[in-house]
C-alpha cells in the first residue's frame, strides 16, 4: 500500500506537539508493506532531523516541503471559505501543484491535523486525522467565559467542521466526546475514533526519585489552553497548597512558558527539555487545572504511565477510556477543592501509590501504541479499498 502523509510539520522531534506524536508513532511502526511519501505545507527543517527521523522510518519515501508557512492569514482565510463555500480556498500553491503533478496516485491520502490548509477536494481517497474538534475546543471556552468572541468562534467552526468535512473519505477524531459532539451536529459524516497512546516502556515509574513536595505541569503552552491552566495554577492554586505545605515546589515543563508565572514562590519554569521523563519521575504529583481546550492530554497518560498520581479538571481527563474517578485520579473543579486534593495526595503516602500504579495498569493496557497504531493503518487499508472499488 502506498500513502501520501500531508503533514503541517515534519515529525521530528516527536515531542514538538501531540500532532506530532501521533504521525511519528505512525511513521516509526508502518507496516513492512507500506511506503509512505511525506509532503510538508511549510519551509524545509534541518537535514538532521530529516536524517534522525528516516533512520527510525524505514517506511519513508520522499519527503518534500511546500516552502509556504500555514500563516494566520491562511487559516482564517480557510476558516471563512470553509463556511460560505464548504472549501479551503486558500490551499498554498506549493501543495495544489504536487497534487496535480503527481504521476502515481497513492491508495490513500492521510492529512493531519483539521486545520492543515488542504483543499479536501483535491486529495481522494481520503483519511482525515482532525485529532481535535475546533468547534468543541470554542464551546467549552464559551461556556466558561461567555464572550461573543467565544461564541463566535464555536459558530464558525461548527459549519466549518459540519461543512468541509464531508469531503473526506473517512475521519478521526482522539477524542470520543469531541466525535460526539461532531456527530450531534453532522449525524452522516464518516466518523471515527482512535485514541492517543503513550510509550509506557519508555514512560516509566522510578520512586527512589521522587523528590518530597514536588507538583508537575508540563505542555506546549504556545497552546492557549496551556497557558492559562498555567497562570490560573500558579495565581489561584498553588498559593493555597504552599499555605498547608510551604515546603511544595510546582515544576512548570514545556516551550515558552508565560511570562506571569516567572519569579513566583516556588515555581520553576524549565521550558522545554530534552528527555522529559526525568520530570514526571522525579515529581510527585501531576496536576493538570484545564479549564477550556478538547481532544485527549497526552501530558495525562505520561504521567499515568509514570504511576505519577494525577489531580485533574474533567477537561483534563477527557477521552481517556477505562478509567475512574477516585481510582485512577481524582477529580476537582474549583481552585480550593483542587489544592484540597493535591494535598490530600502529598500527605498520603498510601494513596500516591495506589492511584499510581492503578492508572499505569490501565494505560499500559488499553493505551499503547501498538495497538492503536494498527487500528490507524485497519482505517487506512478501508480507505484504500474504496480506491480499488472504483477503479474497478
């Protein structure tokens, strides 16, 4: 089977993004009897880390770049055509003209993320990885701000989604309340849902590490829903916790951190780092305030599968099957309820090891990659199928 991954990023490193993540898990585990060509809506990266992905790739082809950044302009641009015409008018001319020069159509063509800026049209058969619903990501916002902003946006993209998606042959979404909530609103679209997965050999437990008092975040927080679980953790949270225990410190983990939680008391923002196991082995919980965004929180089963007990906002814990509440983590809204339960953990011994190890069990289980994986490229060969259907 031969494939086209139209990507807006290429791969690599794996820990960019969850997006990201995802395509390197796909790429790294293909099936010995699929050859993938990479094209990528955006400037080209460096040889090094072309080289370092293709060694763990063996299914790649060619991997080519458009040279045109997916700026604002075109994303809006998309966002608005999406709307009024059920089309992404402003696909970038790099991307329109290697389609239409294509000599050997793949069996099937895998797009990622929703807002890549492909004219959905153009590419068939067709497997769209939206991963995250834009539409949902905006409802929640709206309903915690009440902006007209907010509802706006949740409009906007509530025809965008009902509209342009329907040119795909098949869609996924990681989240099985964001299908849901595409579903209520476009009941014949061809919908899926695969899950994120975690690498639990490689995100292990080590306790001879922990460091007593130790609270985690991590994140990409050029993500706005990261950012502000950052600020409303470090502004409304942790100075509760730090009343009860003054000793705790709150380890805040991920590229361009905003710039209100430097030089709090207690908080150590590192940015990004290499190898972030350390950080989810060394802390000794993990806390993860979200208060608006969608789609499953990779930065969750990390933690889970570092038997790193997990205090949470629903949002946070959204998507993630086979878990409980109270067993697996637990659950807080508000900011004192939440600091309550992060102190609860800190001074339970008993419990930090129960809801570890509990949590690691069912992600290990239910969340590895293999797994998950193999139920993208089942989807994959479907897509495919309808190809050869029609062409015989």
């Amino acid at each position: 089977m031969r494939l086209l991954f139209s990507l807006t990023e290429l791969p690599y490193p794996a820990s960019r993004n969850g997006i990201a993540l995802i395509n390197d898990e796909l790429l790294c585990q293909a099936p010995a009897d699929v050859r993938i060509d990479l094209l990528i809506t955006g400037i080209g990266e460096s040889n090094e880390d072309i080289d370092q992905l293709r060694a763990l790739a063996p299914s790649i082809d060619r991997i080519e770049f458009t040279g045109e950044s997916l700026s604002r302009k075109y994303r809006v641009g998309n966002l608005l055509s999406g709307v009024l015409l059920g089309r992404n008018l402003f696909t970038q001319i790099g991307l329109r003209r290697y389609l239409r020069d294509l000599r050997q159509i793949p069996d099937a063509i895998y797009v990622a993320p929703l807002m890549a800026g492909l004219d959905l049209g153009l590419a068939r058969p067709l497997f769209l990885n939206a991963v995250d619903s834009f539409a949902r990501l905006n409802e929640n916002g709206f309903l915690r701000t009440g902006r007209w902003r907010d509802w706006l946006k949740m409009s906007l993209y509530r025809v965008y989604e009902r509209r342009i998606l329907g040119a795909a042959t098949m869609i996924n979404f990681v989240s099985s309340a964001d299908l849901e909530s595409v579903r209520r609103e476009a009941p014949e679209l061809p919908l899926i849902n695969i899950s994120n997965g975690v690498d639990s050999s490689k995100f292990t437990p080590d306790e001879s590490m922990r460091v007593p008092g130790r609270l985690l975040f991590t994140g990409n927080f050029d993500y706005a829903p990261n950012a502000e679980a950052a600020r409303h953790l470090v502004a409304n949270i942790f100075p509760i916790i730090r009343r009860v225990i003054p000793t705790a410190t709150l380890q805040i983990v991920g590229r361009n951190p905003p710039v209100e939680i430097f030089e709090q008391p207690g908080v150590i923002a590192t940015g990004f780092v290499e190898d972030i196991t350390s950080c989810y082995r060394t802390a000794q919980v993990f806390v993860c305030p979200l208060l608006s965004g969608a789609g499953v929180k990779n930065k969750v089963l990390e933690a889970m599968s570092s038997s790193l007990p997990v205090v949470t906002t629903p949002l946070g814990i959204e998507g993630i099957d086979y878990l409980k509440a109270d067993w697996h983590y637990l659950l807080a809204d508000d900011p004192h309820s939440f600091a309550n339960r992060v102190v609860t953990v800190l001074e339970n011994a008993e419990l930090r090891s129960s809801l570890g190890n509990e949590a690691r069990s069912i992600v290990t289980q239910h969340h590895s990659w293999g797994p998950i994986v193999e139920r993208y490229f089942e989807a994959l060969r479907l897509v495919a199928g309808e190809k050869k259907q029609v062409a015989s």
